[in-house]
C-alpha cells in the first residue's frame, strides 16, 4: 500500500508568489482594493460611521457643526465633501481627546470627591490639569492647522 503525497495548491501565478491575504500587495493589491471598494461605493471609514449607534453619531455630528437632528439618519457618503471633512476633522479631534484621557483614571473619585481629598490633591491636581491643557491646546492647534491646510487645498481643488 503507497501513501500518495499529494501536492499543495500552487500559490504562484506564471512563476509570481502570490502573498497571503494579510500580507502587503503594493501598488497592485491596493489598486485591487480601491478598485472592490468603488464597486461596492463604499470606503471603511463610511461603513464603521454609518454603523455608529446614534449618540455616537451625533457627537461626531456635533464636533463637526452639523445639526444631529438634520444629519443622524443621513449616511455618511450622501453628505457633501464640505460635511464629509468637518466630520473627518471631528472624528480626527474625537480621538485626539480620547488619547488625552486613556492614560487616566476615570473613576468618580476622580470627578466627584469628599472636600478633604480635594484639599489634599489641589497641587498636584493643579500640576497634572495645566500639563494636560497644554498638550489638548497643543495638539487642538495642530488639528487646527491641518485643518486649514486641507481646506485650502478643497477650495484650490475646487476652483480648477
């Protein structure tokens, strides 16, 4: 009795290497992708926000200057480009702030304490509070500053 060994399926294509799924494609996997994601009319980032339940949505909305109450139910891709960057802008400040906080207890105590702790805290609370506002200034005023780059380049898009 022989036991055959039977021959994996080739992952080449005309002596080529065809990488894995996970693996980087170059320019030809992402124009691949580019090209499945226009005929779905669909980016990621349009999905994962049209997936956001609606207090989210409308937080993001918010951040943008958009009226949650005109735009909650609205998908991300029927909004105009104007709308779809400040919603950019938005999530992109969104995340700025979570980053702020994610190194930071957020329990009550650290909100809502007894006078005594509060007393004994003041300095070092003092400290930690104007470090933490120089970095969200910082960081708030290089968002701005991008965001006044991309607006220019939209209204130089624009106008040719």
């Amino acid at each position: 009795m022989s036991l055959a060994i039977k021959k994996p399926l080739s992952n080449t294509i005309n002596n080529r290497a065809i990488p894995a799924a996970n693996e980087p494609h170059g320019d030809v996997g992402r124009e691949a992708i580019a090209a499945m994601r226009k005929m779905l009319g669909k980016t990621s980032a349009a999905s994962q926000f049209d997936k956001l339940p609606a207090q989210q949505r409308a937080l993001v909305l918010f951040g943008a200057r958009l009226k949650p109450s005109e735009y909650l139910n609205r998908p991300l891709l029927s909004l105009s480009t104007n709308e779809r960057e400040a919603i950019r802008q938005s999530l992109i400040a969104l995340t700025d702030l979570g980053r702020a906080f994610s190194n930071m207890p957020l329990s009550r105590a650290q909100f809502i304490s007894p006078r005594q702790t509060a007393i004994a805290t003041k300095t070092a609370t003092q400290t930690v509070a104007s470090q933490t506002t120089k970095q969200v200034d910082d960081e708030l005023s290089h968002i701005s500053q991008q965001a006044r780059e991309l607006m220019s380049e939209l209204d130089h898009d624009n106008k040719h």
